[in-house]
C-alpha cells in the first residue's frame, strides 16, 4: 500500500506504533502518511486493549487468590504466556507493517479506521 506522501522515516515509525505509548511520535510526527497514521491508531488501539486484558487479569487473580489461598498464584504464571503472546502479536504487526499490509485483528482492527 504506498502512498503519494510517504515517509523517508517509515520503517521506524511503524515500528514505533506498535510499542505501546510511542506509537503516539508516529502519530503526532508524521501527519502526512495515512499508512503510517493508520499503524499509529491500531498500535494505540492494540495497547488500550491489552491494558484493559490487564487489568482484567490482574483482578481475576486477585479474586481467585483471595478466595482459594494460593491457586490465584499458580493462575498467575498464566500472564507470563499472555504476555509472550502480546509481544509476539507486536512482532507480527511490526513485520506486517515493514512489508507494507496490515495485521487485522477481528473487532479490534475495525476501531483504527474510527479514530
């Protein structure tokens, strides 16, 4: 997908989108590219939800672990594979991005184009 007005600094901000909260540089920065400013808001979007899994997460162990008097701790080592799993879904739409596509995530990828 190229586009008319595109970034000498492309590679390095698509790669910036999809690390949390400095997907904000590419965003502000580079105005003038839509491929860009599209990775900027999927990263954003991408990082809000993993945020919210989070803390989801972190309330349910909680919950559990108050409740069953250490099963929550065992639940716990679960995150650890959650959060593998985030950085390898970066890592994709990373090398997605450098290739020029886009990764779409159903019912999270659809919330970039709104923004």
């Amino acid at each position: 997908m190229s586009d008319a007005a595109s970034s000498p600094n492309r590679g390095v901000m698509i790669v910036l989108a999809y690390l949390w909260v400095l997907a904000f540089i590419p965003l502000l920065v580079e105005r003038h590219d839509r491929e860009v400013q599209w990775h900027a808001k999927h990263g954003l979007v991408l990082m809000t939800a993993e945020f919210v899994l989070i803390f989801v997460f972190v309330v349910v162990i909680s919950v559990v672990t108050l409740r069953t008097m250490g099963f929550g701790c065992a639940l716990a080592m679960l995150f650890v594979f959650g959060f593998v799993g985030m950085l390898g879904l970066h890592v994709v739409a990373i090398l997605k991005g450098m290739g020029g596509g886009r990764l779409i995530i159903p019912g999270l990828s659809g919330y970039a184009d709104r923004i």
